[in-house]
C-alpha cells in the first residue's frame, strides 16, 4: 500500500507537472508561440535528465528518501515561478528548475522500489507499484481542469495545487519511511 501510494503521488507530481502544460497552459492560456514551447519542453527535458543524475548521484551519498524528500521539498517554492510570470523567459526558468527537481526525485525511484520490494517478488513488485500508482494518477488531467473550472481562475492554480499535493505526499512518505527505516535498525542492532 506504500509503494503503491508513493507512486501515485509521484506521478500526480510529475504527470501533473508535463501533461497539461505546453499545449494548454502555455499554448492556450499563456499564448506562447509554438517554437517558443518546443524551446521551453527541449530545455525543462535536458533538466529533467540533468535532475534525474543529480539527485540520483546524490542518493549515493545521503540515502534514497533524504534525496526524493530534498527534491520533493525543493519543488514546492518553485510552483509559482513554474506557473504564475506572464514573460516566456520567466516560465522558461521556473519550467526548467521544476523539471530538475520532480524529474531528478524520479532518478531514484527504480533503485528505491527495488529497495523497497521483498526480495521473492522484487522483479514484479516496482513494476506493479508503479503502474498501480499511475493508474491512481490517471484522473490528473481530468482534475487539473476541474479544478480550474471550479476555480474560474485558468490553469496555474490547479497545476499548483495537484503538483504540489503530489510533492508534498512524496515527502512526507519517504521522510516517515525513513524515519520508521532508521527505528527499524536500532531495533535490529540491539539485542533482546
């Protein structure tokens, strides 16, 4: 039920962040010109892969959860810059700092559901999580627009609301996952 919940946050957080973005919010609300969102999708994409090997290196260092929970966290004062400015260079710095962060949280996702999975069904268990979790996560579109017709106030509120709802359940899952990780160890290294 973790797992399954922490990727539908996930991708509530990244689906959220790419799927409505350059045609709708962009293209329709923002009126960009289509080569400047091809421009600004070529740039936030090379950071989602400069993110990805950043926070996944990182990982290395301070752990899977301290990693996907800084990147989760980094996200969250970075949702108004991505959605609020009018200008396309300003959109084009908070698109591109977003991505490195979401997409560099998704850098450790294959090695944490591996590490999360017990070991007779690890080479089933990510993959099901995964797909569970997106399957969750299907409705994001449908909800972003609800939640703007609702709203009456466009597009960027929503985006804000469902990427950072997603942000912060990926958060507060890995930081408790780690906690209980961390109790789970002092438990195992203290004899009865």
């Amino acid at each position: 039920m973790f797992a399954v919940t922490l990727m539908a946050a996930f991708n509530f957080m990244s689906h959220g962040s790419q799927d409505l973005y350059p045609k709708v919010f962009l293209g329709l609300e923002r009126k960009l010109p289509h080569p400047t969102i091809t421009l600004i999708v070529v740039l936030y994409n090379i950071a989602a892969i400069v993110g990805g090997m950043f926070f996944g290196i990182l990982s290395q260092r301070i752990g899977r959860q301290y990693s996907i929970a800084l990147a989760a966290v980094l996200t969250l004062p970075l949702l108004a810059l991505w959605t609020l400015p009018q200008s396309a260079a300003w959109l084009t710095v908070g698109a591109v700092c977003i991505q490195f962060c979401i997409q560099g949280a998704w850098g450790v996702v294959p090695a944490y559901l591996s590490e999360l999975s017990p070991p007779s069904v690890r080479a089933t268990f990510p993959g099901l999580a995964y797909q569970c979790g997106n399957l969750i996560a299907a409705s994001n579109a449908l909800l972003q627009t609800g939640i703007a017709s609702f709203l009456g106030t466009g597009l960027a509120p929503a985006l804000m609301l469902t990427v950072g709802g997603g942000a912060l359940v990926v958060l507060v899952l890995t930081l408790l996952n780690a906690r209980r990780h961390r109790a789970g160890m002092q438990d195992a290294s203290c004899p009865p």
